[in-house]
C-alpha cells in the first residue's frame, strides 16, 4: 500500500504543490486547528474500537449462538472466523485503493457497510444469515481500520503525529478487551442480539464526526494499481485459512482440504513473485522482509497475537461452558491477563534499553509459552478458574513483553518517509495472525473434543449423542433428552473440551518454541539492524 505522506520541506527549497483534494493542503485552506484535530482523532478512533470490538465481541456468546441457532461448533467458529478472515484479506487492497481513491470517501463508505452490516446480523434469523452479515462487517472493517491511521499520519503535524498514533495504538489494544466486557454485559441483562448494539452506536458516532472533521487526502501516485497483487493476496489468505479450519474436521487429505492447499499456496508463491516483479510499484514490497528487525519483528507479532486470539476463542467456552460462569464473568475472569499484558507492555521498552530488544522479545515468547503448557498441564473440571489462572498471568506478562519491541523494530527498520508503509505492515501482521489463531486453534480444539467424546457415549442415545458430538454447548443443551445419563453426558463433554483444550494449548507450545528458536537466531540486535 502506498502511503507516502508529505514530509516538511528542506531549508530553501520550494513548496510542493498543494493537493486540492486535501483541505489541508489546497490552497487558502488553513491546515486543521487543533480543536479539529482533536475532533480527528476521535472520530478515527471511535471508529476503531468499533472494528476491534467487532473482532472479539461474539466470543463471549458461542454458547448462544449454538443454541439460538441449532449450530455446530464448526459453524460459530465459522461466524467468528469470517469477520477477521476477509478482514485480513482485504485489508492491503483496500488501504491502498483508500490511498488513490480518497481515504474520507474510503473511511465513509466502509463505516456504512460495516453498519448496516451488522444491522443485519443483529436481526439474522439463521446461521447462513449471519455469516453473509459477518463477511461483509468484515469487508467494510477493512475499509476502516487502515484509514484511520492513515487519516491522523496525514493530518497532523510532525510534532503531535507520534501521540496521536499512540492514542490509536491504546485503542487498537484495550477496544478488545473492553468490547467484550461490554458484550458480556449485553449478553448478560439481554440476548446475544444485542452484542451488535455496540458497533452500530459507535459506527454511527464516528460516522456523524467523520462527515464533518476528518479532511479528505490521497496519494498521488502515477503508478498503476497492483491489481494481480490485490487479488492473488486475497486467494492467498483465504485458500490458506480454509485449509486450517476445515483441515481438521474434513480431514487433512480430504479433496476440499486439498484444494484449498494447493489454491492457497499457489496464490501465495504468485504473489510473492509478482511483488518481487513490481517492486516499488508493489502492494507490498516483500523485500522489505530481508530487514532483520522488520523480519523478526512481524513474525513475532504475527505468532503472538494469532496465539492470542485463538486462546480467546479456547478460554470463554471453558469459563461459561465448563465451569457454569455468565459471559460477564468470563470477560471479568481475563482482567488479570489483561492488566498484565497491558504492565508489561509498558515496560518493554526500558527493558530493551537495557538488555536489547532481541533478549527482551525472546524472553516474552518464553514465559508465554511456559503460560501455554502451565494451562495445558493444568487445566480440569475441578481445578477451575485456579487450574488456568497461574498460565493466564504468565502469558499475559510474556505476550506484553514481546509484542512492544516487536512494533518498535518494525518503525525503526523503516527510514522515515516510509513510516506509513510500517503503519500498514503492522496492520496486516496483526489482523493475518488473529484470523490464522483463531481458525488453528479453534479447529484443534474442535477436532480434540470430537475425538475425545467419541469414546465417554456409551449408553446415550444416538440422537442425543450426534448432537453432543457438535461442540460442548450442545452437548450440555441435549443432556435433558439422555434420562438417567444427563449428568454423565454434561461431565462427559465438559472432559472432553478440557482434552481438546489440552490439544490446541501445546499446539501453540510448539509454535512458540519454534517462534523462540527463530528469534534468537534473527531477531534485532538493535534498532534498525
């Protein structure tokens, strides 16, 4: 994506001609006083929260989606996956196209898909419903989340650009967790419905301040659009997330499986070499990665937040399903991960000062993987929130410690007047990482449960015991329909989640421990390396 913003012109030389598609620029148009910019940045970041609220709000319901909806597992998993599968892979075309096409009309049209987007979903009377509802929030959060970082790097000045982005990045972190606090509260005094309350709220909000504050601007690039690019990322991304879904519950050598590999793959090593072809007319320029620090740094957030995100999707079943709590408990029950998370972030940075940022991030891939094999070695029924808590809190301090230096060498490894190229690449790293750890971990834990309440039937109807194979909601949901083993059936699937838990938590042990081995080998040494 280009995103070449105008930097401030050299001592003596002449001023570039203004742009008289940017009030900011064309001329007898003041640049945005500060009350205005002050304005900006709510808008843009009222419209984040919506988006990253979106991404995590629905978690805190599966059960009722299950039940509203005679849904599988398979199935919510699908409505979840959806918004941060086309999320992640239109997010690169569609920045870009906001780029030549004007990012306020961009910003504007993606806060009305993704409104009435969700307007739909909050009314749907089905499950296909809701997944066309939840692709298309999907489309319309990718034409959002890009844009507003855009907006503040091309709006304000070069001396409040840097505390405005940090501004955007605390709501790009903390709008999950507190859309799923918010969420759990709907979900808690309502229905499930009502989740979808939220984003339209804030969308129109954000709409109404957009209209009237943010500036229009673009670039002006006279290279054609990477239109090859465009679409064989989006093949890419969705042909590889479709293997990991459904690899594991169709079967990794089922033909459907199969043809996702080879489609996916092959649109990944196309675009790669289409890229390389294009150069800096590229989407994305892929020789960027040879930089050490932007390498390491992307992998790395790329791992960490797909991990986190995919022990999102692990953690609310077992708190609400397992253990009986509300959605709202659920919510409360990840706060001591989250204000970990949020500590130890704060103190990466004068870590790395000391010990450098490869030995920081390394440490906090370390002590996030020992939290994944503490959870995994722990976690039961009766043990409880206690079993889990211990490698919840190593996680969290872990995951806060890797992912600051990780966005630190990513901006550093850039020069300046390609900062928002960064910008992007962060974007994208994070959005692709939430969609693969959702749909992997998910999946495993899918595929685990199946597995393993396979053998704990005996005695139970055939029917009921179908039912039951569909996830652990449905199991405790039909358990009234299997007479005497009710309670059997509902322990029975309660065990088998934590075994499918057991499955997916040292999955990510492994990837974590790859992840460790890599950055010690290449990770940054310092900045810029």
């Amino acid at each position: 994506m280009n995103t070449n913003h105008p930097q401030p012109p050299q001592p003596g030389a002449a001023a570039p001609p203004a742009d008289p598609a940017d009030p900011a620029g064309a001329p007898g148009v003041g640049a945005p006083d500060a009350r205005q910019r002050r304005t900006i940045l709510i808008a843009v970041c009222i419209a984040l929260m919506a988006v990253i609220a979106s991404v995590s709000g629905l978690n805190v319901a599966q059960p009722d989606l299950a039940i509203a909806f005679g849904a599988s597992q398979s199935t919510i998993l699908w409505i979840i996956n959806i918004y941060t599968l086309s999320l992640a892979a239109l997010l690169l075309p569609l920045g870009a196209l906001g780029d030549r096409w004007g990012r306020k009309p961009m910003l504007l049209t993606g806060l009305t898909v993704f409104g009435i987007a969700n307007v739909v979903a909050g009314l749907a009377p089905s499950a296909e419903v809701m997944l066309g509802a939840r692709l298309f929030s999907g489309v319309g959060a990718a034409m959002i989340m890009p844009i507003t970082l855009a907006v503040i790097t091309s709006t304000f000045p070069a001396e409040e650009r840097g505390r405005a982005i940090g501004v955007w990045t605390g709501v790009a972190g903390g709008g999950g967790i507190l859309g799923m606090f918010l969420s759990a509260a709907l979900v808690d005094v309502a229905s499930w419905r009502w989740l979808f309350v939220l984003p339209i709220v804030l969308i129109v909000v954000a709409l109404a301040m957009a209209l009237r504050s943010v500036p229009n601007s673009r670039d002006e690039s006279v290279r054609s659009f990477d239109t090859v690019g465009a679409l064989t990322s989006v093949v890419a991304v969705v042909g590889l997330i479709f293997v990991l879904q459904e690899g594991p519950e169709r079967g990794w050598t089922a033909p459907a499986t199969l043809l996702g590999l080879v489609v996916g793959a092959a649109a990944a090593v196309g675009f790669v070499a289409w890229e390389l072809r294009r150069r800096d007319a590229a989407l994305l320029d892929v020789r960027l990665f040879a930089e050490r620090s932007l390498g390491g740094g992307s992998i790395t957030l790329l791992v960490v937040f797909g991990v986190q995100a995919g022990i999102f999707v692990v953690l609310f079943p077992f708190f609400q399903a397992v253990l009986g709590g509300s959605g709202l408990l659920s919510t409360l029950a990840l706060m001591p991960m989250a204000v970990l998370m949020m500590a130890a972030s704060g103190l990466a940075l004068k870590l790395a000062t000391r010990i450098g940022a490869r030995s920081t991030m390394a440490a906090g891939i370390l002590l996030a993987g020992a939290g994944l094999a503490l959870m995994a070695l722990f976690v039961s029924v009766d043990g409880g929130y206690l079993s889990v808590l211990p490698g919840m809190l190593a996680m969290g301090t872990g995951m806060g410690l890797s992912m600051t230096p990780s966005t630190e060498a990513i901006t550093t490894s850039l020069p300046r007047e390609h900062q928002g190229v960064a910008s992007a690449l962060n974007d994208v790293t994070r959005e692709f990482g939430t969609a693969l750890g959702v749909a992997l971990l998910g999946a495993l834990l899918s595929a685990g449960y199946r597995g393993a309440i396979d053998d704990r039937l005996d005695g139970v109807p055939d029917g009921v015991a179908d039912t039951a194979r569909e996830g652990v909601a449905n199991a405790i949901g039909a358990a009234d329909g299997s007479g005497a083993r009710a309670q059997a059936l509902v322990r029975a699937a309660q065990e088998s989640f934590v075994d499918g838990w057991q499955q997916a938590m040292w999955a990510g042990v492994g990837v974590m421990a790859v992840l460790f081995l890599f950055i010690l080998a290449r990770g940054p040494r310092r900045p810029g390396s």
